[in-house]
C-alpha cells in the first residue's frame, strides 16, 4: 500500500488523513503542536476554555461526510448545535442587527434599519446562489482547479460579476452603508478585503443561510479530536509534538519526511502546513521559492486574540457570536491590508461560547474570545510591548461602545495571541494567519495548486491551495487533494473499512 505523509493535523491534514486511510493508503500525520487541529487549538485556563482559532462551523455536511465514508455517525463523536441569529453586528451608530437566515426575519429588520431596502435581499440572496451553485453544487471547490474548469467556470463568472470585489456587488444591491457591511464582510472571515476579495467569494452568505451556523459543543478543538479519533480508528498513525524540518527530495520525487525524531519514508508527501513555510523552509535548498516569486505573492491579514474570562455573563449585550464596528470600514480595512499600520480604533469580533454552553467557564462565568484583524508581520509592529496596551484599548471600546459595563472589574483571566504568534508557533509567514490573500489572481487556477508543479508525488491541503481559507474552504482542499492524489497514484483495491470487513 502507498505510504503517505501529512504534515501539519489541521482540518485540511485530518480530514485528507481520513480520506485517504478509509481508501487503503497507508498514513502517517505528523504535528508540530502536542494536540491535533493545527489552529483550532484550545486553551484552558483556571476553568475558562476557548478556541484559540475558528469558532464556528458553517457546511456542516462536510464534516458528516467524513464519517459517514466509512459507516459511522457524526453523532457518535460529536454534538453540533444550531445558532439563530447567526450574529449580532453592533454599527457604528448604536443600531444592531440579528444576522440571520430566516428571510422574513432579515426582510423586517432591514425594513426598520432602511426603509424600502428589505426587498433588495432576496435578489442579493439569488445572486449568491448562483456562485454557491458554480462552487459547491456543481463542485468546483471540490476538485482541483485548473484551466480546464477556468473555462468551464468563465462564463458563468462573467455573467455574474465574479470579477469584481465582494465590496461592489453588495454596493450594487444596497445603499445604506451598514448593509453594504452587512453583505460584505464575509471575506474577512477568510482572510480577505472586501474592496478586493473577488464577489465569488459571496457564495458564504447563501452557504451559512442553507446550511446554518452551528457550534460544536466543546469548541472547535472537539471537532479536531473527533477527526482525529477517527483517523486513529481507521488505522492512520497520529504523531504529535513531532516537527516536519525537510521533505527530502532525490531524484525530482519525495521519498522521506525529516523529523527531529528522524526520517519517515514516503511514496506521497502532503503538506497541510503553511504554504510559504512549505515552500521556502520544507523544500530542500536547492528546490525553495526564489525571493523574487515570494515577493510577487499577497498575504492574509493577521489578527490579535484575547481570551477573557470573566466572572459574570453579558447576555443582554451578547450573542454567542457578535461582530462589533467602530467608525470606519474602507478606511480600517486599507490600514490593515494595503497601508499596514496598526489602526487606533477597531471593528471587532467577539465569540461567547457559555452563550449556548455554560461548562465552558466556571459556574456564572464568560469565556470571551475577541478578534480584532490586523495587518500581518509586514508592518513592522513590536507585539511584545504594543500587545498589553493594544488589549487595554480593546477593553475600553467593549466598556464605551458595545456596552460591557466595568469589563475590566469582571476580568479573571486574560490571555493573548499575536501575529507574532502565528508566525512562530504555526509557521505562518508573516504571521498571516490565513495563507495567500484571497485576491482575483490568487484564486482558483492562479492558486498554490492541490498538486504540486515541481514534484510529482508531493500535494497540498488546507488554506494556502484551492479552493482558500476557513473551515469549509479548508474541508473541501481535502476533497480536491484526495482526487488529485487518487488519480495520479490509485490503489487497486478499496480498504476493507469501507467494504464493512473491519
């Protein structure tokens, strides 16, 4: 059987991991962290537990399809639980909106917000169907993409605006500028400026409206350990607080993964690891990206995490996800994507998991996890002195603008996670916390691609190749790289798991 390596068990390794195994390959997932998930980590501190990464779950189909390969029930392993709304996004100007996925609910807020608008929706809504249709129906994302399904695709694309920004196409439905904000942002969850992102990428609104937004009980960090548990079952071996430092190339193909635990020999070698770091630290010397390509190459924002736990709860102020805006949206998202500077003011998300799940905090406690973006390590911010003051002025806008009253008094716990961080414990150049910059031409063909061009037996999954970031993009670069493998390398015989033998 053909022996594989992954390196890096985030949900991109993990669920290729599984996919592979349940085919009869022969997997070996290495991991850098001493627990799966790659950055969907948790961490715990005097009973207050957070995700240290992605906190909710949209597409959750793709997670169950993952069991249900070989027989099994995501129930077995994991508990997800429906949100409505899906957020509360707090304006500038005091007003709020329960984002959801009930027509008729959104349809009588945006009537109360901007009269005469309400109807816009549903049209806005049919538009990103069709790139749902283009992207997951008739799956594009799920394959890997190159200038044969371009040409398949442009068509389509052109008739429905899929060059211009996310920004533009919201602009082109909505007048009210906290709509625009409100049918924009998605892109940000990904990495990505609205003013840029390609409005392809507007195919996430009408995703989270048919498939909901759902939280996994025990964080997302339960969800990396039900794959895990399951890649473990299917015979796949789990090597954790194991560093890949070189895929080892003889001959034009990989044959090894270096460890500092030695080599680990490989028929196919996958990196779930950052793209960059695959590129110009895993290659071998002779074989890294030259300065001048990774110079040409646009990366993802960063972003600060600070983890609260708080003695007493904000229910009346906070969702189990709130999205909280300060004064600017164009100019905010240029300081962090093209001027890259450190902003003073903010736009904020915040996740309160003991929303839906007290036993995430200590009885009557908050676990709150705040996200503010920020540029990646190329502004030349000093996180280790800025990080405590940056935090201190998070808490005064939560205090003065999203109504957490004597916030700072209820703070038992408080953490951080910097782009600095990133960088250093998850390899992400530049501390971008989202690979490549989902930009019109780091999309789809012009993407890192699922196979690699230089070397036959060595593939890529996860954010940094097609079709981009976050959970779902992430999940189906598994289902694109599988493909990509199974047909350059089959096996002649499907595992015995899969048959009901095992």
């Amino acid at each position: 059987m053909a022996k594989v390596v992954i390196i890096g068990a985030g949900f991109g390794g993990l669920s290729l991991g599984i996919r592979l195994q349940a085919r009869g390959y022969t997997v070996t997932l290495v991991e850098k962290q001493a627990q799966p998930g790659g950055h969907a980590a948790s961490l715990e501190v005097q009973g207050y537990r957070f995700d240290m990464g992605p906190s909710l779950i949209t597409a959750p189909e793709l997670i169950e399809e993952l069991f249900q390969l070989v027989g099994r029930s995501l129930n077995e392993y994991l508990t997800l639980v429906p949100l409505n709304p899906y957020y509360r996004i707090y304006f500038w100007d005091g007003s709020y909106l329960d984002y959801t996925g009930d027509s008729d609910w959104m349809r009588a807020q945006l009537a109360q917000l901007s009269p005469g608008e309400e109807e816009a929706y549903d049209r806005f809504m049919a538009h990103a169907q069709a790139f749902y249709k283009a992207v997951i129906e008739d799956g594009l994302g799920a394959r890997p993409f190159g200038w044969k399904e371009l040409w398949t695709f442009l068509p389509a694309a052109l008739r429905l605006g899929a060059l211009r920004s996310a920004y533009s196409l919201a602009a082109r439905y909505f007048r009210d500028e906290r709509l625009r904000f409100t049918f924009s942002f998605h892109p940000l969850f990904i990495g990505g400026d609205p003013f840029w992102a390609p409005a392809v990428y507007q195919m996430i609104p009408y995703l989270e409206k048919v498939g909901g937004v759902w939280y996994a009980q025990g964080g997302m960090h339960a969800v990396a350990q039900a794959l895990a548990r399951l890649f473990q079952e299917l015979g796949g071996m789990l090597l954790l607080s194991t560093e890949a430092q070189e895929i080892i190339i003889r001959k034009e193909r990989a044959v090894a993964v270096r460890t500092q635990a030695g080599e680990i020999p490989a028929d196919i070698v996958v990196s779930n690891a950052d793209y960059l770091h695959t590129v110009t630290q895993l290659y071998p010397k002779p074989y890294r990206l030259s300065r001048l390509r990774e110079s040409m190459m646009r990366y993802s924002m960063s972003a600060f995490l600070l983890y609260l736990g708080l003695r007493n709860t904000y229910p009346h102020r906070l969702r189990h996800h709130t999205i909280a805006l300060g004064p600017r949206y164009r100019g905010l998202v240029k300081d962090i994507f093209r001027r890259k500077v450190l902003a003073s003011d903010f736009s904020l998300y915040l996740h309160a998991p003991t929303r839906t799940e007290p036993a995430m905090a200590p009885p009557g406690g908050e676990s709150l996890y705040v996200l503010s973006p920020v540029p990646n390590l190329q502004a030349k911010v000093n996180w280790e002195t800025e990080k405590q003051a940056y935090a201190e002025r998070i808490v005064t806008f939560l205090e003065e603008k999203v109504g957490l009253e004597g916030l700072r008094q209820q703070i038992v716990v408080q953490q951080f996670y910097t782009p600095l961080d990133f960088a250093q414990q998850r390899n992400c150049t530049y501390g971008a916390a989202w690979g490549p910059e989902p930009l019109l031409w780091q999309t789809a063909v012009l993407r890192p691609p699922n196979r690699s061009r230089r070397f036959p037996n060595v593939f890529l999954v996860g954010a940094g190749t097609h079709p981009g970031a976050g959970v779902p993009g992430v999940l189906l670069s598994a289902k694109a790289t599988e493909k990509a493998i199974t047909e350059a390398y089959p096996l002649s015989v499907r595992s015995e798991i899969v048959a009901g033998r095992v």
